[in-house]
C-alpha cells in the first residue's frame, strides 16, 4: 500500500472502504488519542480555510500535535528546489505533511523525498484526494454502494482537481459519470459530455456542481459569471421533485453555481459533506500513519 | 556493422549556452555544422551578431547565426546584418502580417532563408500537448490547431514569394497534411524529440519531457516518422535546449531537452533508413545553404547506454536512455 495520498489512486478499494469504516465511528465528533505523539505539518502554499481547518480538526480530534506554516508565496518561486523544500519539512520529524499547491504534480514530487506521509489537499488543477474520497464516502452513506448509479458533474471540469479525483473515484466504483458544461470547461476526456443541464439532471442520481474557477484562467473565458449562470446554475426549476442529490465541494458561487432556493433544499448535501470531510480525513490520517 | 557518413548539419540549435559549450557538444555529436536560432537571447543587430560570430571562429566551429527577423515590433535590418554575416532569418509565425510580407521580400533578394516558428501564441498558453494526459495531470495544454493554423497562414503567403521558407519544428500531423503538397520554396523541418516521444512519456510530470514546441500524441509522432520516410520532410533537427532548471514543479521548470551531444547517434538510431536520414540531416540542410560537407565519421550499430554526465553542454540532463549508433 501506498505510503502517501498524492493521487486517489495511491489508495486501492480495500483501503478505501478501511477508511470509511474509521471515517463512520469518527462521524460522533468525540476526540480520541489514537495519533497522540504524532506531529502533523499542513504547509499551505495556496490559501485554503476550509480544507485546513478541516484538517486541522482532523488531526486535534486524533490527538496529534499540529502545526500550520502558511507560504502566502510559493518558496519555489524564490528558487528554492522542490528537493530542498521537502527535505526541510521532513527534518522537522512529523508522521504527516499535508500540501496544498497552485503547481500541479508538487506532492508527489515532495513524496519522492521525504520519510513521513505526504498528503495532498490539492494541487493546481491535477488531484484533490481527500475531497475526491469525502465526496465518495457522502454518496455512500446515501446510497451503500455506487454500483450502476448515475452522477453528472457540472462545472469548469477542465479546470477542477476535484472533478478529476471524483470521476476517477466514481468510475471505479462502478458509478456512470456525465460530465456537463460548456466546451470552455470540458476536458480530453473518453467520458460522456453534454452542454444540456436540463437532460443531464433528468438523467442523473445525483448532481456534483463545481465552482467556477476564475482564478485558474488566465484569458477569459466566460464574460461573466451571470453569463455562466445562464445555462449551467442547479435550480428548482431544473430539479423539481426529483429524487436527486445535490452536492458542492465548496465555497459555493451562490445564485451562480446554485441557486439559494435549492441551498436550502434538504436534497442538498454540502454541509454534510463539510462534517463528514473531517471525520474522512481522520480516517485518512489514521489509515496513512499508523501503517 | 559500420558505416561512413557526412557529419550533420543542425539547422535548430538554440542559443541557450555558450558558443564553446555549443561547439564541444556538437563536436562530440558529430555536428559539422550548426544553425544557431535566436529565441532565448535576442540577436537582431551588428552587436549580438558579431559576438557570436567572433566566439565561434574562436572556437574554430562552423557555426552558422539567424538574426530575428522581426525584434519588437520591428523590421531588423536585414540586409546590414546580411552583410556582416547572417545566414538566416528567423520569425514568429504570429507577426504582423505586413512585416513577415516585408521579411519574405527581403529574404527572395538577399537569398537567405526564413525559418518560422508557427505557433499561435493566444492558442498557445499551456505548458504540453493538449491531450487527455494533460487533463489527468491538471495541466493547460497547447493545441495541434495552435501550429496548423499559422502554417495554413504562412503556405498561402509563402506562395506569393520566392524566398525559401523553412517551417521549423513541425510537430502535428495536421500541419505534415497541409505541407503534403507544399511549393519547392517551402522546407518542413522536424525536431527528433517529436520523432522519439509522445505526450504519454510525461507521465508523472516528468520534467525532462517538458519542451517547445511540446511532445505530441503517440498519432502525431507515427504521422511525423511516415512523413521523414516519404520525404515529405526535409530536415530533421536538434532543437537542442541546455535547460538546467528541471527539479521544480512541472509549469516552473525550464522548456527543453538537451542532446546535441549525441544528435547524430541519435539520428542514426531512428527506425529510418540509414540513407534517408543522412539527406535529412546532412545532405539537405547543407543543400539548403549551398554547403558541401567535406568531414565524414564511421558510425557503429550496437546496444549503447547515454550517460549524461560525459555531455559538454551545460545541461546534463536528457530523457534520452540508450543508443544504437555511436561515433567510432
């Protein structure tokens, strides 16, 4: 088994549904010491709140030690090498680093270097595992299994991590995936696509609306959001009274990814999937360092 | 087996190192001759002209130099720079319009040949080929449409003109399709990366496999090997690159792949036959400057393992592995 999680792939079936078995005792928010004496460093060279306090709640309710070193700038930007960078961290003895990155592919160069865990809480445009397994893990608390099940992901495809660690996540466990958006945002990909919002949900189990990511562009791309909007916003109007699940990785363009209307709608899943975000991530952590 | 052939002539040397890193390196590439193109320092005046030119005859090395064409905005002074000893012109193929027509009218009356980089640089903003890979690794990828559309442009102008025009680097089968048919003025030229690799060998952001123009799909490289055997191509270049800042993530790391050293081994190891790849890499460039390669080497077939460390360009780096032909 892999000793890092720098791409979901890193985790075969079994050690997936190993974590979801910690992740769902987790769910009771008490604190435990199952990582006492263990030192977690989340080193952040993209700003994050919510993915690093999720970790950080993770790793406290373990009763592992924490500490946060927030690079505002990437110190490759400075000229330091990925080599030094790392060797630097992993001198400071944690069990675990967990990564955040503009630069696709930096983890995974990180963990060619280091002793302790890497993990990677998202890397340019490339993987976000740790939102890819929690998405997964929300969908099967719902349905127990994902076999046959359709999921249609909405969005800046091309641009989003997450899409990338949830279609591979999904496809393996057997789900069928529809990815919907305009040809701005739809990647090389085998997979099914559609511009059709409207049929995609007629079609779908569940709904993956993505964040927009403007900050990942470097021309325009859509001359607004509202334009965006237009065709690709989940409303009621869309969803009616469809048995279906709506679910967001967060933060959320409100009245442009989803309306307020359907936010409310307790189809809707993204605050479900920020709780079981710490108890999956807890299981991840388990998992990775007392392996 | 052994074999006796003219010493190559790279028409697609960058000016990333010294001239002595350059000539040591092509000496051990069994590189007679090199046409050094201009797109890591400027040359477009007497000065950076001169200083090249004054270093390679120090180095006793038949280094030919190519002068932008276009510097800024602006026309250089073509036939000045002529006269001082420029044997080339170089340019963007995305270029006002009017002033590649200037640059194509210079070149007819001064017989000198223009090599294009025909790449759309709007289209162009990603860091490998545009391909499912790319997507899997999060990266911006560069379209084939990026290049074929601009040598749709330039073959259309070029036929107005009876200057030789060298597209340089062609790396899509789409742009081998429209030069199929191409007017005797116009020579196609191929960098041998394109001719080794695809996008696949990035794998796992392999840096050594990030170069310019990037490495196509496994289709475009087939398009390009049939298309060096029907002599569809004219030329098959080095593109060398002495990128040395390789251990960083994948869109900071330097573009390029070093290998003058071994470039004519590396010809010769090609699934080409032997005689095709001696016009495309000695006969028909020195034809092209109305050369003579006068200096031969014995190649020898074997299983040779690249070690990059003996290379004399400053990058010791390459994702080249093993050889069949080495330089007796």
């Amino acid at each position: 088994m892999s000793k890092h999680l720098t791409h979901t792939k890193d985790f075969n079936k079994d050690d997936i549904l190993r974590i979801f078995t910690y992740a769902n005792e987790y769910l009771d928010k008490k604190k435990r010491d199952d990582l006492k004496g263990h030192l977690i460093i989340n080193v952040f060279f993209e700003n994050s709140t919510r993915t690093r306090s999720s970790f950080e709640i993770a790793a406290k309710r373990l009763g592992a030690d924490v500490v946060n070193l927030d690079v505002a700038r990437s110190s490759t930007a400075k000229g330091e090498t990925l080599f030094d960078t790392a060797a630097n961290l992993d001198a400071m003895g944690p069990s675990a680093i967990v990564v955040r990155h503009n630069r696709a592919g930096v983890p995974k160069i990180l963990s060619k270097y280091v002793k302790s865990s890497i993990i990677n809480a998202g890397d340019g445009a490339h993987q976000h595992p740790t939102q890819g397994l929690l998405d997964l893990f929300t969908l099967m608390r719902k349905w127990g299994d994902l076999k046959g099940k359709k999921i249609a992901i909405v969005g800046d495809i091309r641009n989003s991590r997450v899409a990338n660690s949830d279609i591979e996540l999904f496809t393996r466990f057997q789900a069928e995936v529809l990815l919907v958006g305009p040809p701005h945002f739809l990647p090389k990909s085998s997979l099914p696509k559609t511009h059709n919002l409207k049929e995609a949900i007629e079609w779908a189990d569940a709904v993956i609306s993505l964040r927009t990511q403007t900050e990942r562009h470097s021309q325009p791309s859509f001359a607004s959001l509202q334009d965006y909007a237009e065709n690709f916003q989940i409303t009621k109007d869309l969803i009616k009274d469809k048995n279906i699940l709506i679910m967001h990785p967060g933060p959320v363009h409100r009245n442009i990814d989803i309306s307020d209307e359907v936010l409310a709608d307790e189809r809707c899943l993204v605050l479900e999937q920020v709780k079981n975000g710490v108890a999956v991530r807890m299981g991840i952590l388990k998992f990775l360092i007392e392996n | 087996m052994k074999i006796k052939v003219p010493k190559s002539f790279d028409l697609n040397v960058k000016n990333s190192e010294s001239v002595a890193k350059i000539a040591a390196a092509a000496k051990n590439g069994g590189v007679g001759y090199a046409l050094m193109i201009p797109t890591i320092k400027p040359i477009y005046d007497k000065l950076h002209l001169a200083y090249n030119l004054k270093r390679a005859n120090e180095e006793n090395f038949n280094l030919l130099v190519a002068i932008e064409g276009i510097h800024q905005g602006k026309l250089s002074e073509i036939s000045i720079l002529r006269k001082k000893g420029a044997r080339a012109i170089y340019i963007n193929s995305d270029e006002d319009m009017n002033l590649i027509k200037r640059v194509f009218e210079y070149a007819s009356f001064l017989d000198i040949p223009v090599f294009i980089n025909a790449n759309n640089k709007a289209l162009s903003l990603g860091v490998m080929n545009d391909s499912p890979r790319a997507y899997a690794l999060g990266l911006n990828g560069i379209p084939n449409y990026a290049e074929s559309i601009e040598v749709a442009k330039i073959l259309e102008l070029s036929k107005n003109f009876d200057a030789k025009i060298v597209f340089q680097s062609i790396t899509a089968k789409e742009s081998i399709e429209i030069l199929k048919n191409r007017p005797s003025n116009v020579y196609v030229d191929v960098c041998i990366d394109n001719l080794y690799f695809s996008d696949e060998d990035v794998g796992e952001f392999n840096t050594l496999f990030k170069t310019t123009p990037p490495l196509r799909s496994e289709e475009d490289r087939q398009a390009l090997l049939n298309a060096c055997e029907k002599e569809i191509v004219d030329f098959i270049s080095s593109n060398h690159i002495a990128a040395t800042q390789k251990d960083l993530p994948f869109e900071e790391a330097e573009y390029g792949i070093s290998k003058l050293d071994i470039f004519t081994q590396l010809a010769y190891s090609l699934p080409l036959p032997h005689e095709t790849v001696t016009k495309l890499i000695s006969t028909n460039p020195a034809k092209l400057f109305g050369i003579e390669i006068n200096e031969y080497i014995e190649i020898e077939f074997g299983e040779y393992e690249i070690d990059c460390f003996t290379f004399s360009s400053k990058a010791k780096n390459t994702p080249y592995k093993t050889l069949k032909a080495k330089i007796v």
